[in-house]
C-alpha cells in the first residue's frame, strides 16, 4: 500500500512540474549535442547554431532550428531525414548542452558585475546568485530592466521583503535582453556629538535613535536634545528639522547632534 500512495505521489509531481526544457527556444550560440537511435554514425556531441539560425545534420546538410524548442528541431530534423530516404521513422534526440543565445546583464553592486548565459527558466535570483550575490555596499533594492509590451519597464524588486517576508511572487522571471541592476545603498550622515561622525547605510524603518546608536552613541559632552536632521526637499532647498528619538531617517538626511551647554 506504501508502495503504491509513492507512485501516485511520483506521477502527480510529474505531472504537475513545469516542462521548462520544452519551454526553452533555441537561438545563434546555442551548443546541443544530437543523436538517432540505432545509428552511432549521426551522434554529434557539439554542433552550435550558426548566425543563420541553423546546425548542421549529417545527410541532409543546414537545418534551421532557431526558434524552436528542442521537441521542435527534433520533428523537423527527423522529417528531414525520412523524406530524404535516409532514415524510415528516425528517433532524434536533441539536447541543448550549453545555453548561449539569451543573456541578461547583471550591473551595479554585485560582487561578479556581467553577462550572464540565462537557461531555459531563470529567475531574478537565479541571476543574483550567478554574480556571487549583493556586495556589501549595494541597495536592498533591485531595479529589472525588462520589455513589455515592446516598451522597455523599470521594477523595482525588494529583496528583504522577497527573502525575509517570503514574498516569492517578487521574485520575477528574466528574459533574453533584461537588465538587472542593484544601485548603491542609501546613506544617511551623523555628525557633531556622536563617537563615530560619518556615513552609514540607511535601514528601513530607521529612527534617530538607531542612527545615533550607529554612530557610536552620544560623547560625554553631547546632548540629544536640540538634535537636528538636515534634509533636502523635493526643490534641492535645505530644511532643519527638530530630530525627535522617533523621528524616521531618510536617504542624505544630515543628522547633528549638539554640545550639551550644561
């Protein structure tokens, strides 16, 4: 009975997966390696898609497979063969060994900066990872440069909301052409009374308290009262603002905390 609730299980999960290499349309660069079944001497164990969008079959010469998908190629190549009088009913089996037509550009703060080969289904994270991650200094936020419509779309990606928050429909599939870039971290700046005066990376949420904290703490001669927060609105004018404790910090404020006067 154990045996027999596996195979259901076994059969369900098959069928419920996604056909991601049926998905995959081959494109120029693509390497596969081909073979027929009952002939050795049609084995091919590298053949690259040429500009033209065509691999080259023994007997039958130039095939044009760019655009298909490996199912595809396989129909076609083999009722190139049959009509050919090569081969009666051959059985093709293509197989895509290396993906090189689709790339999608990694920028900005990642430790490997890159084009990088995408594979047949390929996440944003796939990406991410494939360039060794965010480097210390990058954003929480990731922006993916992407077409839709034949219009190119700017979406921003929060990366602590994906992976914290578990919020996985933020993680977004990537397409041939897409640009995933991950700016500079926003930065606030303490100075005055604090231990360390200096810049630091901005945290979400972040209220003067913790940005005082990040500085080290107040000195023996500082005060929080009469902090202040300099910011630039919206026009590039500066404003002074009274730093309360729970005043939130935003990106380029200029926090000061003063001198006691007692």
């Amino acid at each position: 009975m154990r045996l027999l609730t596996y195979f259901c299980i076994l059969i369900m999960t098959l069928i419920a997966a996604p056909t991601y290499a049926s998905e995959y349309l081959l494109g120029v660069g693509d390497i596969m390696s081909m073979s027929v079944y009952g002939h050795p001497d049609m084995q091919l164990e590298a053949v690259q898609v040429d500009e033209d969008g065509k691999i080259a079959v023994p007997m039958v010469g130039a095939i044009s497979v760019a655009g298909l998908t490996t199912s595809d190629a396989q129909k076609k190549i083999a009722t190139a063969l049959e009509k050919g009088g090569f081969i009666i009913k051959p059985n093709i089996n293509l197989m895509v060994q290396q993906y090189r037509s689709k790339q999608v550009s990694v920028l900005g703060q990642v430790m490997q900066p890159g084009k990088y080969v995408l594979e047949s289904n390929s996440d944003l994270t796939d990406l991410l990872a494939l360039a060794g991650g965010i480097n210390p200094n990058g954003s929480d936020t990731v922006i993916l440069i992407h077409k839709q419509d034949g219009q190119l779309k700017k979406t921003k990606i929060d990366t602590i909301d994906l992976f914290k928050e578990g919020k996985f429909n933020l993680d977004y599939p990537v397409a041939d052409g897409d640009i995933i870039y991950v700016p500079r971290a926003e930065v606030f700046y303490i100075y005055g009374e604090v231990q360390h005066p200096g810049a630091y990376r901005l945290e979400k949420h972040m209220d003067i308290m913790q940005a005082i904290a990040l500085g080290g703490g107040i000195t023996l001669r500082g005060t929080e009262k009469g902090a202040q927060i300099r910011r630039e609105d919206k026009d590039g004018q500066t404003a002074t603002l009274p730093a309360t404790p729970d005043a939130q910090v935003q990106a380029n404020d200029v926090i000061y905390v003063k001198e006691s006067l007692f």
